[in-house]
C-alpha cells in the first residue's frame, strides 16, 4: 500500500507540473528547468543537469529548447571559454516568476487540503515533509 501511495504523490506531482507549465505555454522540461535556475545566478551545465535529475546530453536539450524560446541563454565562462554558463533571460524571469506562483498556489492548496483531512497542525506537516525530503535524498 505505501508504495502505490508514493507512487500516487509521484504521479500527482508531475501531472501538476505539467498543468502549471501548459497553463503558461511551456513544455514541462522547460518549465523544470526554469524552476532548477536561481533569479540571478549563472550555472554549469553539468549544474542544471544535477538539478532537473536528467543526464547532461538531455539537459543540454532542455536548455536549447528554452534558449530558442528566449528564456535562458548560454555564455562562455570567463576562467575557461570553453564552458558554457546558463542564465535567464527577462523573459525567462518573468516566466519562472509566474510559474513559481503557481507552484506556491498549488503547495497552499495541499496544505490545506492536509490540515483539513488529518487534523494535524502545520507544524507537524512540516515536520513530516521535512523527514520525507530527507529519506528521499537517502534513496
């Protein structure tokens, strides 16, 4: 039973995902890389790749994707030319700003839901997300 409930989050999550990112006319790959990239950072390749759990060559995909939409755009590092640093661009600020809203909209409702339904405090639902996060990057 635990496993088909996970199995269930896993499902739920990504399906809202894929319904934040349609609401704003983007692909979720894209959307996953907008959500990977901090505001102002420059990031590695290899970084982003980490980060949206995806092998590097699909990363890279990913992010030529979203840089042909003029959402992020790629630039030589300046210690070695060689490699290539993402950023996003206006566009793809204003675009991860809207989709972080509708993330936090989508979390507010969960949360909401689960206090409603357990009866638990909001400090005990955080307390369990925390351990859950915990236990998934021991996976």
């Amino acid at each position: 039973m635990t496993i088909a409930l996970l199995r269930d989050l896993e499902t739920h999550l990504a399906l809202g995902l894929r319904s934040d990112a349609a609401r704003l006319e983007l692909r979720e790959a894209t959307a996953r890389v907008l959500l990977a990239m901090g505001d102002e950072e420059a990031v590695p390749m290899s970084t982003v790749a980490r980060r949206v759990g995806r092998d590097p060559s699909t990363a890279t995909r990913f992010v030529d994707r979203a840089a042909a939409d003029d959402l992020l755009q790629r630039t030589p590092a300046a210690e070695d030319r060689r490699r290539r640093l993402v950023t996003l661009t206006e566009h793809g600020r204003t675009l991860r700003e809207d989709l972080l809203g509708l993330r936090r909209a989508r979390a507010e409702r969960m949360l909401e839901s689960i206090l409603g339904d357990t009866g638990l405090g909001e400090g005990q639902v955080e307390w369990f997300l925390q351990a859950f996060v915990k236990g998934l990057g021991d996976a």
